[in-house]
C-alpha cells in the first residue's frame, strides 16, 4: 500500500475512492471498504482511502479538546494494508481545508487532485464547510464532473448500528468483548516501557508500566483485564492494571496501564510493546492493605491462567 501525505504525489488508475476518518477500521468500515476493493476490480481501477488528520474537533477545540481515539495514522494504516487497499491519502485538515464549500472541496481535491472514477461513502458522511454537503450534492457534482457516487447503508451487529463512538464507549466501561465484535479484532495499545514506582517488585509482582506511542490513544476504562502483551513479536500471557493505583498511590490524576506478564522476569525497559486485551476481570478499588492487595492479585493471577488453560 502508499501513503500519501503530500496529495500532489498521488497517482492511480481510475481511482475508486472512499473518504472518512475510519478510526478503528471497524466492521463497519470494512464493508465499505470490501465494496470499494470490488469496485476497483470491476472498473480496472485502484482502491484509495482519504483521509484527515488531524481530527476536525481538534483543530477546533485545540488544547481542550478531550477526544481519545481508537488508532492512530499508523495503526489505521496497517489495518487498511492488510484488508487489501492499495492507496492511503492523509490529507491536512486546517482551517483553510475546513473554509472550503462541497463544490469547492469536491473539485479541487476530489477532481482535480486525485482524478477519481467512483467514490464510496457511508449512509452518514458530510463534507464541505460545516458538513453542509451530503449524499445528494455528492450526486449532483458527480453528474456534473463526470464520477460515479455510490452510498453504503449503515453495517448492523446485533441489531445495533456499529460505530467508532460506539466502540469508545464500550472500551471505558471495560466492555472489551463488545469492542472486539464491533471492531473484528482485539483491542490493543502500542507503547513503550517506562520506569515506574516499581512497587509491584516489592509486593512480588514486578509489572512493565506502558506510555502508548499515541498520545490520544484511549484507555479502557479503569480495571483489571486479562491480556496479552506483544514483546519483539512473542506473545505473553500477563494480567493488566488500568487505573489510578489507589492502595498504593495516592491522588494520582492520570490512569496508568501496567501489566503483571506470568512467569517472565527480563529486562524490557525502553521497549516496544503492544497490550492486548481479552478479558475484564473485575473492577480497580482500594485495599486496606498491602497484604489483602497481595491476595487479591494472587486471585487475579489465577483467573488469567484460568483464562488462557495454563497452570503452573
């Protein structure tokens, strides 16, 4: 697949084109996204993903803008390789981008840029200033500069409309199974080892604490998770810690994410590695001691080699 974040560089053959955010590349993406790999093949084309970044709420809100997302422009783009699509277009979104009208974005981006023959898009995409252009107005500037306009109705899972925001909220009530049907895959977190308050070694439990390598990556909510952990392409079996550590920290404003890898004892400090999560196993709370804390994850322990049919 090539990526593009300078849009003169593009080029393909009779471009069959999709346009969204796409976080998460979820099930309900994928359809679009299966339809556009089809279209392609059926015209002699090539399949094409644009994309914005950063998100508009960001460039609007700036510094108070709270949004946590699913991926990242890296991660959407190897989930976007692996489905099949040749071409992945990262296109600025500033406020010169935002001031354009539909006409205004469709011929100069759409048409004159990237030259497409089709365009795919979902039941509920908006473009142009303010959102002020739809489906209809996409139809309209397709008949006048000669594109193809096709509209993707909305994907269902269990009777329920699948959607980024949907997967969000699942994710921070510690639903990972919810999360992981909508997104077709298990929710994970890239990020590197750091020095914690290495409190986990004096209780027993040594833990690796993770900083995400996207600063805007959302945490599950706060709670104790059955996991796996990704160190230089090895699978581990570990149990998480997302949360405020309130027995043995106090007033800590930031959740951290730590997790306890069974039976492993090396030195990964400074690593990448990627947290999985498979299973929630309880809620975070306060101990009134260490040694009830101790039993507790003893408990923890278990249930994960439960989890995963290991014993010691």
């Amino acid at each position: 697949m090539k990526i593009y974040t300078d849009i003169s560089q593009f080029k393909a053959r009779n471009p069959v084109v999709t346009i969204g955010m796409f976080d998460g590349v979820h099930c309900g993406h994928r359809a679009i996204l299966e339809h556009v790999k089809d279209a392609a093949t059926q015209c002699d084309g090539e399949s094409v993903v644009l994309t914005f970044w950063p998100h508009p709420r960001m460039l609007f809100e700036g510094k108070d803008c709270s949004m946590r997302f699913l991926t990242s422009i890296e991660e959407k783009a190897a989930l976007l390789e692996s489905i099949g699509i040749e071409h992945f277009i990262v296109y600025p979104f500033s406020p010169e981008f935002a001031s354009l009208s539909p006409l205004q974005y469709v011929e100069e981006i759409l048409v004159k840029r990237i030259a497409l023959k089709k365009v795919i898009i979902g039941y509920d995409h908006r473009f142009g200033h303010k959102g002020s252009g739809g489906f209809d107005e996409m139809v309209t500037f397709g008949m006048q500069f000669g594109f193809e306009v096709e509209q993707i109705p909305a994907v269902d899972v269990d009777d329920v409309n699948v959607s980024s925001s949907k997967i969000r909220e699942a994710l921070l009530h510690g639903n990972v199974d919810k999360a992981k049907a909508y997104l077709s895959y298990t929710y994970r977190i890239p990020g590197t080892v750091i020095k914690g308050n290495q409190i986990g070694r004096t209780i027993g439990f040594p833990t690796i604490n993770i900083e995400p390598l996207f600063a805007q990556k959302l945490i599950p909510g706060n709670g104790i998770y059955v996991v796996e952990v990704v160190i230089d392409d090895c699978f581990y079996h570990a149990v998480a810690n997302v949360g405020n550590r309130p027995t043995v920290v106090e007033n800590q404003k930031v959740p951290n994410v730590e997790a306890y890898i069974l039976d492993f004892n090396d030195d990964v400090y400074g690593k990448k590695v990627e947290i999985r999560f498979l299973a929630f196993l309880r809620e975070e709370q306060k101990f009134a001691s260490l040694d009830a804390l101790i039993e507790q994850i003893q408990k923890d322990v278990v249930q994960t080699r439960e989890y995963f049919g290991t014993v010691i």
